[in-house]
C-alpha cells in the first residue's frame, strides 16, 4: 500500500509551523545577542549594528521585531530573567507552583533561591546596565522603575510564602520583611560579590537563604546547605 501524498493543507500547516520556529530562534538569537552587548558595553554605547552582527540578521530585522532600541532592551531583561523568550512571568512558571506545595519554611526557602539565583546570573549584569542608563535617558525611566517594582512584587510573594510557613521575627513587620528581601535582591548586591569578590553563584545563594532566614524567621530550621564553595 502506498502512502497518500501530502495534501496542499498539510503542506502549508508544515511551513507555517517550520517559519514559527524559525522566527522563535531568530528572536531568541536577537535577545540573546542584545543581553550580551548591552551589559558588556552598556546601553548607551551599543548600536543596534552590534547587535545585528552577533545575531547573523540584519538591523532591518531587528527593528521590525522589536520597534525601538528601548523596547529591545526592555525585552533583552525580560529574556535574561525567564531564561527564555516565553510571555509567561516567572511567578506564572510551574517551579513557583512547585515551591508553594512544600511544606516548610526551609524547603520554600532553598527552592525560591535557586531559582532567584539563576536569574541574577543571566540578568544582574543586563539589569544594572538598565538601571545606569535610565539615570541618563528620561525614556527609560519609566523602565527602571518597572524593573524595581516587580522585584518588590517577586519579595512580597517570597515573604508571603516563607510566612505562611514560618512566623517572623516579632520586631518586623510584613513591610520590613519585604523591603529586606527586595535589599538582598538587588542586582548591584549579586554583581559585587560574584564578579567583584569573586564569591561562586552557590555560595550567594547559600548566603542568601542564610539571610533572610537569620533576618525574618523566628523559629524554623535551616534547610540543608549545598556546600557551596
């Protein structure tokens, strides 16, 4: 028996999903072209030309997808922080569902953190260019304001979590917590100790959780260390 030809349907369903695919790599290869020379360079002393180059396309390409140098930064953090080019946030992803079926303090703690600590390892360097040139650029204020305030949203829910685990310290507050958390975030922080202090991306992580732990948490065990050197 002889097999049936592909129809013209399924023909054009096959190149439509083999162009989506390709413009998915494209645009990843942009993003992470951008992520690179952006925080190698900063935002200010990188043309959309450089870009092109690393990313094989041409600066053409890269406008219609992303519209304006801003916008591609702006998309290159959000790349950077997911690890991919998905729209999904990473409070919608299922390692934050994971993290919020354990059932202590310390298994939340350790799971959040690795997580946390990933993300500043693909994103501080970008984060902290952002940051630098919305201090030059009045367009890109807004950008950073955004930038501190959904790490402020990312430290409520990690407060939210470890209490609904754990009880506070008596003297802090939900606030405080959070604004402690949101501190020991800061991308500027993780940039200091990894790049300039030379500490590995375990160790801040183990520093991490030993912080906010000793900081907020009245009375529940250490997770387990990692070792981290």
């Amino acid at each position: 028996m002889t097999q049936d030809a592909p129809t013209a349907a399924n023909r054009r369903s096959y190149q439509s999903a083999r162009r989506e695919r390709q413009a998915r790599q494209t645009r990843e290869r942009i993003l992470a072209a951008a992520a690179t020379e952006f925080a190698r360079v900063g935002y200010a002393a990188t043309p959309i030309r450089a870009i092109a180059e690393r990313a094989g396309v041409s600066v053409p390409t890269i406008e219609l997808a992303f519209g304006t140098k801003a916008q591609l930064l702006q998309a290159a953090i959000s790349f950077s922080i997911r690890g991919d080019a998905s729209p999904q946030t990473m409070l919608e992803r299922s390692w934050a569902s994971e993290a919020m079926n354990t059932s202590s303090a310390g298994e939340f703690l350790a799971m959040v953190a690795r997580v946390l600590v990933e993300g500043e390892e693909r994103s501080s360097g970008l984060v902290i260019a952002a940051f630098e040139a919305a201090n030059q650029d009045e367009s890109l204020e807004a950008l950073g304001e955004r930038l501190r305030a959904q790490r402020a949203e990312t430290a409520a829910w990690l407060v939210d979590g470890l209490t609904a685990r754990a009880r506070l310290r008596g003297e802090v507050t939900r606030q405080q917590a959070i604004d402690t958390v949101w501190l020991l975030m800061d991308p500027h922080g993780y940039q200091a100790l990894t790049r300039n202090r030379g500490w590995s991306p375990e160790r801040f992580e183990e520093w991490f959780i030993d912080s906010v732990h000793r900081l907020l948490v009245a009375d529940e065990p250490m997770p387990p260390s990692r070792k981290a050197p």
